[in-house]
C-alpha cells in the first residue's frame, strides 16, 4: 500500500510532464493562423433595396453576350453585370496558376496547413457576412447558409488540418518474399493545376470545399463558378487569395473564372488541366467526360442523386419526421442528398402523411434579409427555368393516381413577386412508374411512397438509376444496417439524413448515373495527387543482381527458362519444404 502511494505522484508528475513538453514543443510548433479582414459587398446587408426590380430576371443580358445578370433570386432585385471570363483571360490565368504551382508543391505540410488555418479562422470570425452574401446570391436563408454553408466548409477545413496528413504521407507497403530486400511505398504526389467545375446550390462550400482539397495537395486550381451565382464569387476568391498571400504564398495559385458553357468547354478540354473534378447533371458530366477524354484527363463526377428515406413501421418517428422535414425543405432542397424519395411502410403510412401534411402546410417562404424576423422557413429557387419542369412532374403523378395534398405549383410571393419561389409541396402515393421518381427534382417537393415489406423497399429504391445517398430508420439496429448496406448507394445513413458529409473523414459520392469518383475524405485528397509507387534497396549493398543464365545475350533459352520456372517456385510455392526443393533446383541449374 505504501508502495503504491509513493508511486502515484511519481507516474502524475510523467503525465503532467508530457502534456508540458507536448504543449510546449509540439503546439507551439504549428504555425499559426494570421488574421485578415475583408469587406463584404454592400449588397449582402439585410434591407439593402439599390438595385433595380428585374421584371423578368435571367442572367442573359440582351445584347452583351459578354456579360453576366446577377439578381437575388428571393427578389428579383438586380445585384449589377459581371464580366464573364473571356478565353484569353482563362488562358493566362491556367498559365500563371501552373507557375505558382511549381513552387507551391515545394512546401511542407506545415507551411499548408497555415495557409487552411488562416482560412479557418478568417470563417469563423465571419460567419454571418459569409451567410449573408450566400443568401444575396442564392435566395437561401440564414439557417441554410450556416448549416450548408459554412458549418460544411468548417468540417472539410478541421479534418484537413488535422488529418490531411496522415492521408498523403508517404504510405509504406509490404515489398513481399521475393523483394524483401526492398523498400517499397506509395508517394502521394500533386496533380499540378486541378480543376473544379462546381454548381450554384452552395456558392460558398461547392467553391471553397475543392480549393481546400486542391492546395492541401499541393496543386493549383481553377474554379469555374456557375454563371448563376457570379456576383459571389469575387469575395470567396479575394478571401483565398488574401488567406494566401498573408501567409506568404502566391495568390496566383487559386483563380476562380465565371461564364458560360464555352468557358466551362474550355476548362474541361484542355491539356493544362491535370484532374477534373464536377458537379452537376449526369447530361453536363456527360460531356465534361468527352470533352476531358481528349487529353486523358482523370475526372470525380458527382451528377446528383434521387435519395431515398426508408422509414420502417418501428422507426422513432419523433426523431425521424423532424429529420426528414429538413432533409426536404434545406435549401428549399436544391441539394445533392435531398431526400426526393420518402417510403413509409404500409402500417404507419396513415400516421406518416397526415403529420407531414401539417407540418407542410405551415412551411413559409420569402427572403430571409428582406422580410420581417421569424416569418421565411424555406427560401428561393436559383433557377429560373425550373417552374414549368416541376408542374410538369406533379402533374404526370396525380394523372397516373398521386394525391398532392399541399402546394404543387409556383409561388407568387405578395412582397417578391419578382421572386422565384416554388411553394412547398407534398405528393402522396406515389409509385415507380411516375416520372418524379426518376428524375431529380431540386425543389422543395416532398414525395411519400408505401411499402410493404424489405423486398418492396428494395424494389421501388431501385427503380431510379440514381445512387448518390440514402437513408434507413428503424428502432431494429440489425435490420437497418441489413438494409442499408443493399442500397445500391455510394453514402447510406441509419436514422439519420446527410451526416455522412459532416463526417469529412469519409468520401462522397455515387453509383450509376450519380456519378463516380470521390472526394472528401482521404480518397477525395488522393485523387487529387499522383500515387506514384516507389522502391529503393534496404541495404545498400544488397542490390538486384541479373543470374548469367538469363543476362543478355542469353545463352542457352532453355535452361534460362528452366531457371525462372524455379525461381517462380521458390518464391511462391504453397509450403516450405516446395520452396526448399525449388531452391536446391536452382542451385543446380545455376551450375
């Protein structure tokens, strides 16, 4: 007894002695973020009324084929012309980002990872201006931006400072029997000049998210912003840039472009681009892959999903109802994993819609900088064009038998009537053969399908040739996991909707006309480098000799051959005593 009290302050001084030395040497080690200001637009202040009321908003300017119609898609409101990037300018810029690449890829880790904490810190101390600009450019609302936007951004930049690392480090690899004299491993090395080509949902994370991946492994790249939220676009990049240049490092590294289909051609066919990486409709990726097949161009595809929610009759609907309501009416869901598919099981269908149709009913849009507090839920729809296209699903599903029990056709805001507002809607009964099932809706559209039993799930799940993310809730663990891992899905996630992505440390993407490819995650980071594999000798004087029986000229063919028969043997052969035998057979050969 009296031992062990004589050693327990012994072993509290060792502990409190490494977390001393572990303060000291190691974290203050890190290179610190450095702080920069930045002065958001004026637009992006809530009440800002300058601009003019497009009576019929487009980002077409008639006339000028050079220039780009911003406008808040909540109001209408014109937020000013952009010049869209001209084919000459994307030239120059490709050029000086591959030259500020070169010594870019000299840099350690360290020297990165300050450039990403500078970045970070710059975020976090900026939340609501970040949100506000999103929400300017994109008609979302605050909650939106913070949780799409930001709280996204925030993860991928936290799980790169601190395990970007461990992901592109130098990874050692077994060299086997036959090289056993040998070191072998895989060298993670930077692409070069990387592109992204990225769709308007989340101007702020679907800019900045590849950037992040592209510098942490040391390449340079070009982002090509959708034309539809080209007025954000100059502060996200003025905020990399400066993150860049206060940390020492040459803002050239880093260039977003905005434009057209001809820029975003350009892009993708050209041979100054080392990896692709997309986001948008299988139709535009299909051509992103034709137009980067030109040069052999790797590319990550991410084309959008038609999710599904398998909700069993055991689930924990207080839990899940809540769960699913966001997953439809975040980002008036113009999102990737927006749940477009609900299946309830038969026994609480009932329960399950009529709780759903409440909760629809109450949902309110508007513009969240321009309306009274606490009076917008869902905010607005990028796209202009989109209206027709949704009326037209509804429509093909209440004439094949679907109830549509809430909204179902565009709003006419009282204060926006500029605005582009689909009114929340719910879609009841719905089966397989209606078009809405197969095609990605991008809009605050809830669809509620029944289901009978794990086959019928399975069955109607599969019936869309999307495969992006999913979800299962039940209260039987077992049976949930069971289910979700038969998705035919690259994400799945058990009583949840979308957290996959939060976990940064996992990749994301799809299956079948969803795309393929990954990022985030360590496999997002690698597919940004070149995994070059590597060997060198052990023992430096133990080098690979070449046997006389099979240098050049050789001498006798048979006999060489007889020799690499036996060394097949040797190396390879099922039981020692095969290998022994093999090697005494060489050894006479060899004679």
């Amino acid at each position: 007894m009296d031992g062990s009290c004589q050693v327990l302050p012994v072993a509290l001084a060792v502990i409190v002695g490494g977390v001393v030395l572990y303060v000291v040497f190691v974290r203050s080690s890190s290179s610190k973020a450095v702080p920069f200001e930045l002065k958001p637009p004026p637009e992006s202040l809530p009440g800002w009324t300058a601009g003019e009321i497009l009576q019929e908003p487009s980002i077409q300017v008639a006339g000028a084929p050079e220039l780009i119609q911003c406008f808040d898609p909540a109001t209408g409101r014109s937020l000013g012309r952009v010049p869209a990037t001209t084919l000459p300018q994307l030239a120059d810029k490709m050029q000086r980002a591959r030259s500020a690449q070169v010594s870019w890829a000299q840099t350690t880790f360290e020297q990165r990872r300050q450039v990403l904490r500078t970045l970070h810190a710059f975020v976090l101390g900026h939340q609501r201006e970040i949100c506000q600009v999103a929400c300017r450019d994109s008609g979302k609302t605050l909650i939106d931006a913070t949780l799409g936007e930001v709280l996204t951004t925030a993860a991928k930049l936290q799980w790169t400072i601190q395990h970007g690392e461990d992901a592109l480090k130098d990874d050692r690899r077994d060299p086997g029997f036959m090289m056993m004299y040998k070191r072998a491993k895989v060298v993670y090395q930077p692409r070069g000049l990387v592109a992204a080509l990225v769709s308007w949902n989340y101007p702020f994370h679907n800019t900045v998210g590849p950037v992040i991946s592209a510098l942490f492994a040391g390449n340079a790249i070009i982002v090509k912003a959708s034309e539809h939220v080209a007025w954000s676009m100059c502060y996200w990049e003025q905020m990399v840039k400066r993150a860049l240049n206060v940390c020492g490092h040459d803002p050239d590294l880093v260039h977003f472009v905005t434009g057209f289909a001809d820029i975003g051609s350009a892009v993708t066919s050209s041979p100054l681009i080392d990896h692709i990486t997309f986001i948008g409709s299988p139709e535009v990726g299909k051509l992103v892959m034709r137009a980067a097949s030109a040069n052999l161009t790797p590319v990550t595809l991410e084309l959008g999903g038609k999710d599904c929610a398998i909700v069993f009759s055991d689930a924990d609907l207080a839990q899940c109802v809540p769960v699913l309501m966001r997953s439809v009416i975040q980002n008036a869901s113009q999102n990737c994993i927006g749940i477009e598919r609900i299946l309830v099981q038969d026994s609480v269908y009932s329960k399950v819609v009529a709780e759903m149709t409440r909760r629809m009913k109450a949902v309110r849009v508007g513009a969240i900088l321009d309306d009274e507090p606490n009076s917008v839920d869902c905010g607005a729809m990028v796209l202009p064009n989109c209206f027709d296209r949704l009326e037209e699903l509804i429509a093909d599903a209440v004439s094949k038998g679907a109830r549509c029990l809430v909204g179902g056709q565009r709003y006419r805001h009282p204060h926006h009537p500029h605005g582009q507002y689909f009114a929340p809607t719910l879609l009841v009964d719905v089966t397989p053969d209606m078009d809405i099932t197969r095609n990605e809706t991008f809009g605050p559209i809830m669809v509620i399908m029944k289901f009978s039993d794990e086959p019928d799930a399975l069955h109607k799940v599969h019936s869309s040739p999307y495969g992006l993310g999913s979800s299962v809730f039940s209260s039987d663990r077992a049976r949930a996991r069971r289910v979700a891992l038969k998705l035919r899905t690259g994400m799945t996630n058990v009583n949840d909707f979308g957290v996959n992505y939060i976990c940064q440390s996992l990749p994301f993407g799809g299956v079948g006309i969803s795309g393929f490819g990954r990022f985030a995650g360590p496999e997002g980071l690698r597919a940004l480098c070149v995994e070059k594999a590597f060997t060198e000798d052990r023992i430096p004087f133990v080098k690979t000799p070449i046997p006389p029986i099979v240098d050049y000229p050789i001498q006798d063919s048979e006999k060489g051959y007889a020799f690499t028969q036996q060394i097949v043997a040797f190396a390879y052969a099922d039981s020692w005593w095969q290998s022994i035998k093999a090697g005494l057979r060489l050894g006479k050969i060899s004679l």
